[in-house]
C-alpha cells in the first residue's frame, strides 16, 4: 500500500517540483496538493494522507499553525 502524500506550498513551481520527485517512487501517491492552509485542512479532511508536506510559510493561515490545526 502506498504512502498517499498531500503537498502545501503557495509556490505552484516548488509544488510541481515535489510532485515529479514523489511520483517516480513507487511506493509513494501524491493525492493532492494546496496552496494555503485553509486549503490544506479541506484537502485534508477530503483526501485523509498519510503525510502533509508543508511549506511553513504561507500566505494567510500559515503552516505551522495549520499543522497545529490538523
């Protein structure tokens, strides 16, 4: 069974990036990705990962408050 990995960051590029990199490991499924931490906690209640891997920094709800709210 896969690992199902959510990815947050507000920069589409470095969120691109991951996902390229975490998608040629078979043994990992990315199942989403946000840009802000209130998207994260509605992908999250949607898509239930395993691993959020969260930018800190984001506009708005930041990532470690978002992280405190999962």
């Amino acid at each position: 069974m896969p690992i199902r990995i959510l990815i947050a960051d507000d920069h589409g590029l470095i969120r691109a990036g991951l996902c390229a990199l975490l998608e040629s490991v078979p043994e990992i499924d990315v199942v989403g990705e946000a840009a802000d931490g209130m998207s994260v906690l509605q992908r999250s209640t949607e898509l239930k990962p395993d691993i959020v891997l969260m930018d800190v920094n984001m506009p708005g709800l930041g990532g470690i408050e978002t992280t405190r709210r999962l």
